[in-house]
C-alpha cells in the first residue's frame, strides 16, 4: 500500500511521451508540438495598414491630396509625394513611400482633399513587417500545446502540418456480474453500469477520442485471455472493478498471469483505495475501483497525469489551489480524503454524500478538497488545499 504522494511520484516516474506524429494543422488541435516549430515567414509578412483610414508619405500639414486607393489584397503600386495621401484599408499593404496612416474618423474629406483634424503620430497606426515574429525565429517552443489561438498563430505562418506527440489509444473495460446497460430493464440483482460510459466522457473531455469500451464478466480465465489481447492492442488499458479482495474480484490475478509489473497495489486514500497500476512493455494498465465515486476520483488525480505526460505534457502537475472551508468535516486519520467540493472564489464547500459509489455530489462538484492523512477535523474557516477539476 502506497501513500497518495509516492503513488502520484511513481506514475509519473513510469509515463513517457509517445513517439512522434506528423498532422495536418486542423487535425493537431489539443496536442502538444514534439519538436521547435521555426517561422517560416514574416509576421506579418509586409508593412500593413492597421486601421481603415489614409496613408500618408509623411507629415505636411493640414491638408493632402488623395492620389490613390489601396484595398486589402492589392499590390501598393501607389506612389506618394508629401502633401499627398492614399485611401487604405486595414490589411492593405504600405506603400513603400508611406510612413504614416491616418483613420479616417479623424480626418474630414472634400473629393479628392483629406484634412487631418488630428496631428498624427508619426508611424502610427502601421502593423511592421516581421513585428510578431520573424523568419526563422523559434515560432512556438517544443512542448507548447496547441489550442486554438496556438492553430490560429500557425496558420498565420502558412504552417499546414506539424509534428506532434500521439495520443494514446485507450480500452476501457467494465467487469462485472451485475452490471447491465442503461435502457435495458432491471432485474433482481442487476445494476446500471456507469463507469465506461463516465470514463468516456472523462477522456472526451480531455481529447482522448481513440476510445473502445469492453464489458467483462467476473471470470478468471476470459480475464486473462481478454486481458492478453487487450495489452497488445492498445497503448493504455483502464479496468473498472474486480481489483478489490473478494472472491470474485479477479484482475489483479489475471494481471500477474500475463506478467504486468505491479508498481502502486492499493493507495491510502479514500475513495479510491483500491487503485491498481502496472507496466507490461511500454503498456500501462490502471485497475480503478468498481464504486463509481472512487473510479473517477482515480481517474482525476492518477490516470490523467500519466495521460498528460504521455501527450508531451511533461511539467503538468495537479491544478491545485486554495480556499476557506464554509464548513465542519471530520474524517479518519490514515488516509488521504479527496472530498467532492464546490469553491467559488476564496471559499470551498465540502458537499454532503461523500461515499466511495455515489456521484451524485461529484456531479455537483468542481474540486476536491484535499485533506491530508493525519488531519481528523476540519472547521468551518479552514485554509484547505483544493485540486480544481476540469469538469467546466
Ligand atoms: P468491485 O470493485 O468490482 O467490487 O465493485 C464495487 C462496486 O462498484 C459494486 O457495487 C459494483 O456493482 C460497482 N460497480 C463496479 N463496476 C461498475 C460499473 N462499471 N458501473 C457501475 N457500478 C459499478
Ligand atoms: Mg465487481
């Protein structure tokens, strides 16, 4: 039995990043960029208008003659003398003998005349060549993840494919007797299942959408085949149930059958004590408690973080923060609880119905309230370390 911290140290300890892919730009959003991607342009790739207005080959006065147009698009072919302006658009190239724009709610115009009403800054209102980033320059660094304005910066450079970590595929498998699938009748003795349908949704959320679900029944030797096929199939394995210490509970049998290394075999934390990880070849294998609460609170603190690091994430840590307890908890010492909370600001709510099955406060919830093992008591005022939930 692990403590939550020498747990959390060893999956991070035995998750490495997968080998490298290259995809198409709009297929590489929520994956994080393996190597240096180098600008292969200017940003902007020419000196361009910022707003829509009037250009001016430089300050003469008052009044200029409007010699020309520039829209967005077009060649700058217009050349200006002092005293004389071109029409411009935003995005529309300087011309070359421009130094200067104008909007044009600050000027007045008769015809082919432009009167400034303002006296402009010199160089204003003009987006330089190369002013967000430069040709040849490191655009983004390796390691950077690529949300959308990540894409969009890309894109911007004309950069249509890139090299990324892969994602894991992932099976997940729900053992059990009971369990029955949702829109079925009950029947005596019968249980809804729920844990695949959550950890999908979990994975979902995350981008994790190479996905494939099994349901298994208690039995040792379709275990240890169905696990054997399953270890070589699949970059990750998650099991729901049957790693507990009934009679019935077969996994962790069948997981030292087909030779998974163990590495963390039950955790002093609640819920989630019977977490399970182990190693076969490069294939990790998470057994998470069959009571649904627990299975999830696992799946949060352990199996996202070697998730992220498999991705190329290799700083990401908890997302913890702190805040004031609205209110009394007691607890055993012994063990790490991670309690369903909801934190609003500077306080945190620790929500009634803290058993390992339901989930009805999880739903509820958008952290855990961590309480170290030797704390007994918390009360109401309380400085409480809270692990913040992606679950927005
Ligand atoms: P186990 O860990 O297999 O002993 O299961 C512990 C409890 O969780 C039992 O009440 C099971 O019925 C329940 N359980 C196990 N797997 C699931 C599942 N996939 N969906 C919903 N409940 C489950
Ligand atoms: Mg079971």
């Amino acid at each position: 039995m692990k403590s939550v911290t020498e747990a959390l140290s060893l999956v991070e300890e035995f998750s490495r990043p997968l080998s490298i892919e290259n995809r198409a730009l709009q297929e590489a959003a929520f994956y994080y960029v393996a190597t240096d991607l180098v600008a292969p342009v200017d940003l902007p790739p020419f000196h361009q208008s910022a707003m829509d207005g009037y250009a001016l080959n430089r300050y003469a006065g008052k009044s200029y003659d409007i010699v020309g147009e520039v829209k967005a698009g077009d060649r700058p072919e217009v050349h200006l003398h002092p005293g004389e302006a071109a029409r411009i658009f935003t995005g529309a190239a300087l011309p070359p003998s421009a130094d200067t724009v104008v909007r044009q709610e600050d000027v007045a115009v008769d015809r082919a005349r432009m009167v400034l009403e303002k006296n402009p800054e010199r160089g204003t209102n003009i987006r330089r060549q190369g002013e967000q980033v430069k040709a040849g320059e490191v655009a983004l660094e390796q390691g950077s993840y690529l949300n959308p304005a990540a894409i969009g910066f890309l894109a911007s450079l004309g950069i249509d494919r890139v090299e990324v970590y892969q994602k894991p595929s992932i099976a997940i498998v729900s053992t059990g007797n009971e369990l029955i699938k949702g829109g079925q009748a009950l029947s005596p003795g019968k249980c809804y299942e729920s844990n695949s349908v959550m950890l999908r949704s979990a994975l979902d959320s995350l981008h994790f959408h190479q996905v494939e679900v099994f349901h298994w029944k208690d039995h040792y030797e379709e275990t240890v085949a169905n696990l054997e096929e399953l270890l070589s199939g699949f970059d990750m394995v998650l099991i729901s149930g049957g790693i507990s210490v009934g009679d019935y509970d077969y996994v962790a049998r069948a997981l030292e059958a087909v030779g998974v290394d163990n590495i963390v075999d039950r955790v002093r934390q609640k819920p989630g004590k019977p977490f399970y990880f182990g190693i076969k070849g490069e294939t990790p294998v998470f057994g998470l408690p069959g009571n649904p609460g627990a299975a999830l609170t696992c799946f949060y603190i352990y199996i996202r973080t070697y998730l992220e690091r498999m991705i190329g994430n290799s700083d990401y840590q908890l997302h913890t923060s702190e805040a004031r307890s609205i209110r009394e908890f007691s607890k055993r010492k012994g063990k790490v609880q991670f309690c369903r909370a909801y934190y609003s600001g500077d306080t945190v709510e620790i929500l009634e119905g803290q058993g390992s099955s339901g989930l009805q406060s999880f739903a509820r919830s958008n952290s855990f309230v961590y309480l170290p093992e030797d704390i007994e008591w918390v009360a109401a005022g309380d400085r409480l370390k809270i692990i913040v939930l992606p679950v927005l």
